[in-house]
C-alpha cells in the first residue's frame, strides 16, 4: 500500500474513529432520510451536541446530506455503507462463536 493510500485510510478512519460516527451513519444505511430527533433515537444515547458535531463532520466529508426530509446518505456515503455491508454478517458469526466481550 502506498503512503497516499495509508493517509487516505487514516483520514478516513479518524472519522469514523470519532464517537458515534459509525452509528450514525450506519442509522441511515437504508436510505431513507431522517429528522435530527429520529437520528438521535435511532442512534441511541447520543447528546444533541455531539450528533450535531458528527452530522457537520460527516456532511463536510461529504458522506452525508441534509434536505428538507432530514439527513440521508450521499453517494459516497452509500458506496462505504456497502463496503461495510459484510460486518453484519461478520458480527454476528462472531457473537455467535463466543469471541463477543460479556456485558
């Protein structure tokens, strides 16, 4: 891998790595827009300020849009909720096979 794509990876995980990102984008994976109060239940236990904080950063990365239904996925945003499409699956064979930390 290229030092241009290790930076292009690293800044694309210092935005993700941010508290409740993966989350909130992940509560628009079907498409569909959101108002800011159904994002914040859908998110759950998000403050207001920090969903705001996360909604302008993923907006200026362009992963996210906001219109007069509410916030929905770009097509950036659509292309990486794809790619990430397989942690469903992933996840659940990996809860299921015991590695999941015990709550």
């Amino acid at each position: 891998m290229s030092a241009k794509d290790n930076a292009a990876i690293n800044q694309l995980f210092d935005l993700l790595e941010s508290r409740y990102a993966i989350r909130v984008l992940w509560a628009l994976k079907d498409g569909h827009p959101q108002t800011f109060r159904l994002l914040q239940d859908s998110v759950g236990g998000i403050t207001p300020n920090t969903l705001n904080t996360r909604l302008k950063e993923m907006r200026a990365a362009n992963l996210i849009t906001h219109g007069d239904n509410g916030y929905g996925v770009t097509s950036s945003g659509a292309d990486l909720l794809r790619r990430m499409s397989d942690l469903s699956a992933f996840a659940t064979k990996w809860t299921a096979a015991g590695k999941a930390k015990k709550k």
